[in-house]
C-alpha cells in the first residue's frame, strides 16, 4: 500500500477514508521532517510532494491552460513520464506504440 507522507494541510485529512495511509508534519509546530522508525532517516517529509505539485504546474505552463475535461489526462501524461526513472529501449517503443523488442 502507498503511504503519503504530508503536512498537516486539511484537504489530505481524508486519505485514510480513501484507504491511503497518512504520515505528515506538522509546520506549525515547526516540524519539518521526522524520523518515526528511528534509523537515522527522516522519511516524513513533504518535499517530494511539494516537488511534485511543481513538476506537474511546469509541465501543463506550455499549454497556457488545460480544459477541465482534459485535465485528468494531462496529469496522467505527466504521472507516467515522473514515473519512468530513466530512458530504457522499452520505454522509446511504448513512447512510439512499437510492439516487441529490436535485437
């Protein structure tokens, strides 16, 4: 299951009704990041969150506004190229619709 880890912003209060996990900071008791299991690592953090939200707003800047209708697509556009960690032969044929491999 994924866990989101966040800050303590209302509209991520609903995430556990939605069966998502939840872990956040609280910035206004000046917590940043947290480490819960005690390893050394502050895995509570919403940086990459927050990296994420900015992605995604310079990747639609270009399109100078998305209709509504649209949106949902444009974000799984951007979810699925923030998702490919590096430009792998699989990746150039699903970009092109090529089926099976070139050897």
């Amino acid at each position: 299951m994924t866990r989101f880890y966040t800050d303590e912003w209302k509209g991520y209060d609903r995430l556990p009704e939605m069966g998502r996990s939840r872990s956040s900071v609280c910035h206004g008791r000046g917590e940043w990041a947290r480490d819960d299991d005690g390893d050394g690592v502050r895995e509570v953090h919403c940086n990459t969150l927050e990296g994420n939200w900015t992605g995604l707003r310079n990747f639609l800047r270009p399109f100078r506004g998305v209709n509504k209708e649209y949106l949902r697509q444009y974000v799984a556009i951007y979810q699925w190229s923030y998702n490919i960690k590096r430009v792998s032969g699989e990746f150039i044929r699903a970009l092109l619709g090529v089926k099976g491999s070139t050897s």
